[in-house]
C-alpha cells in the first residue's frame, strides 16, 4: 500500500500554506502529482507542499488545556488592548531638552569629555578585578584605574573651574544620568577579553598623553598636572604595547583574538580625530604633534602584524551624546548606591 | 653546635642553624639529631632562611598555612570587588580600588614565600580551584550593602591584623618580611573601614545608619569564626606553636579582637549582635558569646553560602584568560630561539 500524505497548498503569494487533505502515493514526485491533480484543477494554488503522514505529530487532544491555558491570560498580546485618546484628547504639550553640552563653553566641554572617558575607563577597568590573567595584571590594571580615576577627578574640577558651576565633581558623576555623559563611545563598549582591554589602553592612553601634551603648553594652570600626568600615562601606553606584541605573535588564537577585537575597536578612533579638529586649542601647533598618538599606535599595529580596518566617513560622536545601550546600564550600577540613599554622607 | 652554643646566639640570628661550620660539628660530636638543633634553633628566636636546611614537616606545615593565608588574600579581593563600580563617591572608590590592589599584592607576597619553599604558585592555585587547599571561612559570607565594605575593613581586616602582627615574629624569615609588609598595608585597611562607618553612622542619615547595623549583625560571627576553632578542638597548633610558625593561640587572640572590637563600637556608636557581651573587671577582658561552631565547620567543609561563587570566580579568571598568559609564554619562548639563532633580534 503506498504511503499516505498531507497535501497543503498556497492560494496565491503573501497566503499562508493551507492545509487541503490527503492523497496516497510511493514518492514524493507522485505524490505531489497526484495532490495537483486532484487538489489544484482549477488553479487553486500556485505552490503545494506534500508531506508524509506519518511525519505529522499533533498534541494529544487530552493534555491541550495545560498547553494554552496561560494564552487567555495575555490580553497584552492583542492591540484592542490599547486604548487610543480621542481626536480632541491630543497632546498639546512637548518636551524640553536641555542639551548642557551646548550651553557649556569649548574649553569646558572639551575637559568634560576627557573626564567622563576617564571616569568610565576607570569604571571598565574595575571590571577586571578579580578576573585578571595573573596576580601581577591585577595590580597592574589597578594602578592605570587609580591613574585615570584621579584624571577624571582633577578634570571635573577644571570643567566646573572653566565655567563656575555649582557642581562638585561627585555631582557631576553621580547626578547626571547617562544621555548626559559625555564620553567617548568606544570606553564604554564592554571589555569582553584581555585583548579588549589592552587594545583600549592603547589607544585611550596614547590618545590622552597627547591631549595632556598638547594641552600643557597651551594653559598654564594645567601644565603641573599635565607634567605628573604624561608620565605616569607612558606607564599605561608601555604596558599596552607589551602587551599587543606578545598576544599578537605569541600563538595563533591570541593573534586572532587581538586581531578582532581591533576590528572592533579601530572604527572609533574616528571619534578622536573628529574631536580634535572639533576642540584644538592648540591649531598654532604643527600638524605631526596633533596627530602623534596615531601614527605611534598604527605604527605598532602595524609592526606586530595586525590590520587595521578602515574609518567610517560619518560617525556619531559620544561627546555629541551618541552612546550605546551599554553607557545606561553601566551608569545606573555606578549610582545605584549613591541614589539610594538621598542625602547620604559617604 | 651544640645546645650551649645555640643559647649563645643572639636572638632573631639570621645564621643558619646548620651552617657548613656547624654542620661539621655536628657530625663530629654525633649528639643531636639534625631537627633537634633545628628545633632549637627555632626555640631561641633564630630565623630560618629558605636556603637552610628544614625538617620536612616544618616545610609542608609552612606551605600549608603560607598558601592558604595567600588564598585567603584573594578570595578576599571578590566580597569587596563586588562594590567598587557602585561605590557611592569618587574617593571612595579610590580608596576601595587601592585597598582591594593590596589584597592582590598580598597574596603575591605570601605565593612567593610558598616558592621559596618549592611550592608552585600554579599548583597552589589548582588545588584552590580544585577545593583541595583552604582559605578563610569569613569570605564565603557574601557583601550584601555599601556598608559590608566599612565592615569587612574594621572587622575582617582588624581580625587578620591581629593575626598577622603576631606572624612578624615567626620563625620563617620570607615569611616573617611578607608580614611586616602586609601589617604595614593592612593598618590603612582596617582604618578606613573604620573611619567610612563612623562618618556614615554619625553625619549620615537614618537609612545608612539601619545598612551598617544589619552589616554588622551579619559579619560579627563570621569574624570571631576567622581566629579558627577554639583551642580545645584546634590540631596542629602545639606544633606549630612550637616552630615558631604560630605565635599565639586562637582563643587568645580572638580575646583580644573581641576587647578591641567592643571599645571601638561604642565610638561608632553600633550595637554588637551578641546580648552577652559585657566587661569582666576581674578578667580583665570581655565575656562574650562563641559563634555557632558547627557552622564554621560546614563553610570549612566547603557549604558556606559563597564557596561555590568564589571558586567559580576563580576557575574563570584562569580558564578565561588561560591563552594570554599561553601567548606571554609562546613569546617569551619565540624571543629565546631568535636569540640564540639570529644575530638581528638578539
Ligand atoms: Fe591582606
Ligand atoms: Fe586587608
């Protein structure tokens, strides 16, 4: 006896395959011959599915309340559970942005950004603690978050110096929310590997040695810090670099892992040129000192083997408030504690 | 040597009790045993050096403790990490990101004690992850608030001092340098969790003040439990204390936490859990009540509340991490071969 199959057929295109009935036949080739003969004589359908009886397995008719019971209990899941406002209920109303990164001065955005890139850096670097390759990397990642953790603090200060707001450095952390941050997008980012955090340290710290340099001889109350700063940073730089060299010719796996965490992180250097055109106080300068921390981090790239993926064009800016799912996240565990407790003395 | 010329060396000698001069008399008179002169050596305050000769069970007892006090020093790092992104003021944060660094640099002070003995540091890390090594009991307890981390510092940190002062006195020298370091660390550890919960306690507000009582009532036994059982059902300890390797016993300094601890809670103004509690003028010490002791003996036995987290935090740190620290030996081994074979990367 041949076997038994289920005929279903679509009517015509954008209509779900219906399901029309059954036909007998050795193969599919027959059965598909036999459903169009008897099923679609007066074009019906333009597809038909055959499929073996057998291979069809409904739910037992017996156990079928425990299976939908619960689907009674969503009236969430329908639109008419929605209601709309009538015509003339309309909102009149609209809300008001207050965009502060517009208000503030050049000067001061511009060490603003650099303190909120400290600050989640240092966030993202406390991360590591406990979960470090070795004892001597945990040391090492505390003392580069103690570094960027006392930047951040000394440049909310010199924001709120630039243009006397009535905010201490604490407030500016833990009162504003995260659309208000305005840090670089790719400090943010989540450091899944020690590839991420290396390649990260590269590229914010040679980025801020410079900043810091360049910075230092065009303001005077900040070439002290500057000084103490600089050097402390080519610590953070050195260890990134020893680091680079030897994931990205040690062993196959860890060149492939350094390799695509670059990838990822490449395209947001764009960022930092787009803010240094957007913020150079120091324009007097030569070109190769604006520019030096990039051609020192490729030139490395480049020397231990890793391909640097291109830039984009266009590129929405973290100092602009273009952040990432992960920025809200991250800043809601940073004042969690801070926001429970109101009016709390720490 | 004999017993008369062992009390003619001075106290704290850093000769070895088996020098080759001595060694020589030794053979020569054929009176005492080897660990006779060795024990006492040890019993009139000389210092052993990790090139001397030891008995066998001097050593493997000095590794035990030595590595599961290292342990104890990063598994602690975990209760306190787990605050630093929330910690509720940038310098708190600072002073927690460093206070936690220190613990790391502990442990790496004690694992290189251990290898001064033959230990290995991977080895005493494997037999951690593995269960077969121990740690404190205290850090299975989990931090649950802000105020666990003021608490961990006055109390865990003020009953590993007491411990650990002692400690600078014994017979192992390595040992006895890593102490001296480690107290000197860990007397801004217990100040600072002091000195956040007074602040808190005093100048903050109702809702902090019910957050450090609850903190306290949930770590005061967990920290009498640090001193380990009472004497009566502690092994090991006659000889050891006989070493020179433990100093004093662990109902003793247990006394002594207890007496300081209840002084300064008045000064901070909390109540310690325990309605027994009070000063015996004749003592000289307070009464108090014992901590739950078959509790103690289950977290020990690895059915504490955290064990299994800890140990999973720390076969992740290794696993996840295992080929970075595979590329730094690949490379180091690559930076070997060009140096022997090609003159241009030697
Ligand atoms: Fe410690
Ligand atoms: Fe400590």
């Amino acid at each position: 006896m041949p076997e038994l199959w289920e005929v279903f057929i679509r009517p015509k295109n954008g209509i779900d395959f219906r399901h029309c009935g059954s036909v007998r036949a050795a193969d599919p080739e027959l059965a598909l011959q036999a459903a169009r003969d008897l099923y679609t004589r007066r074009q019906e359908a333009i597809a038909i599915w055959v499929v073996k009886s057998k291979n069809i397995h409904a739910l037992d008719p017996d156990i079928r309340d425990v299976y939908f019971a619960s689907a009674d209990e969503h009236p969430e899941r329908y639109a008419g559970y929605y209601s709309l406002p009538e015509a003339s209920k309309i909102s009149r109303r609209t809300a008001v942005l207050e965009d502060k990164k517009n208000q503030l001065p050049k000067s001061a955005a511009f060490t603003l950004t650099l303190a909120d890139s400290c600050f989640i850096q240092t966030q993202r670097l406390c991360q590591w603690c406990g979960q470090a390759p070795s004892l001597e990397e945990e040391m090492a990642i505390s003392n580069i978050a103690l570094d960027t953790l006392s930047y951040a603090r000394y440049l909310y200060q010199e924001t709120i110096n630039r243009v006397e707001l009535p905010e201490t450095p604490d407030t500016l952390v833990f009162k504003r929310d995260a659309r208000q941050y305005r840090n670089f997008r790719f400090i943010e980012l989540p450091q899944y590997s020690f590839a991420d955090l290396v390649l990260r340290n590269l590229i914010f710290s040679s980025f801020l040695q410079n900043m810091f340099q360049r910075n230092k001889i065009a303001d005077e109350k900040f070439y002290s810090f500057s000084e103490k700063a600089i050097v402390e940073i080519q610590y953070h730089v050195d260890h990134a670099h020893n680091w680079i060299r030897r994931l990205s010719v040690g062993t196959a796996i860890a060149k492939q892992r350094i390799q695509s965490a670059l990838d990822i992180v490449w395209p947001h250097t764009r960022e930092l040129s787009l803010f240094s055109e957007e913020f150079d106080v120091t324009d007097h300068l030569q070109s190769q000192t604006r520019c030096s921390w990039h051609h020192r981090a490729t030139d490395l790239l480049r020397e231990v083997g890793l391909a640097l993926p291109s830039l984009p064009d266009r590129y929405r800016c973290g100092y602009d408030g273009y952040h990432t799912e992960h920025l809200g996240r991250l800043i809601s565990e940073t004042q969690s504690v801070y926001r429970e407790f109101p009016g709390g003395i720490w | 040597m004999t017993i008369n010329q062992l009390s003619n060396l001075p106290n704290k000698s850093v000769m070895s009790p088996l020098d080759e001069p001595s060694m020589a008399n030794v053979s020569d008179i054929q009176i005492q045993s080897k660990e006779d002169v060795f024990d006492a050596y040890v019993a009139h305050g000389g210092r052993v050096e990790a090139s001397h000769w030891m008995p066998d069970a001097y050593r493997k007892t000095l590794i035990r403790q030595v590595s599961q006090h290292a342990h104890s020093e990063i598994v602690g790092m975990l209760p306190e990490a787990n605050w630093l992104i929330s910690a509720p003021s940038l310098e708190r944060k600072q002073i927690l990101i460093a206070k936690v660094q220190d613990e790391a640099g502990h442990g790496l002070y004690l694992y290189s004690v251990a290898e001064t003995l033959g230990a290995k540091r991977k080895d005493l890390t494997d037999a951690l992850i593995d269960g077969r090594a121990k740690y404190s009991s205290v850090f299975n307890y989990p931090s649950l608030t802000w105020a666990d981390v003021g608490t961990i510092g006055w109390l865990v940190d003020g009953a590993a001092i007491l411990n650990q002062v002692t400690l600078c006195e014994t017979s192992y020298g390595p040992y006895a340098r890593a102490m001296i370091r480690i107290c000197r660390e860990e007397s801004f550890h217990q100040r600072q969790g002091f000195e956040a919960l007074y602040r808190m306690f005093a100048e903050g507000t109702d809702a902090q003040r019910s957050m450090i009582q609850d903190s306290i009532n949930r770590w005061w036994a967990p920290s009498l439990m640090m001193f380990g059982p009472p004497d009566t059902d502690s092994n090991n300890s006659a000889q050891s204390m006989k070493w020179g390797i433990k100093i004093k016993t662990n109902d003793t300094l247990r006394q002594e936490f207890v007496n300081t601890i209840a002084k300064q809670s008045r000064i901070i103004g909390v109540t310690i859990p325990d309605p027994s509690l009070k000063w015996c003028p004749v003592s000289g010490n307070y009464v108090f009540t014992q901590p739950d002791w078959e509790e103690f003996y289950e977290v020990i036995g690895g059915r504490g509340m955290c064990n299994q987290d800890r140990l999973e935090n720390i076969r992740r740190a290794r696993d996840d991490n295992e080929w970075v620290m595979d590329a730094a030996e690949k490379y180091e081994a690559q930076q070997g071969n060009y140096a022997a074979g090609d003159p241009n990367h030697a």
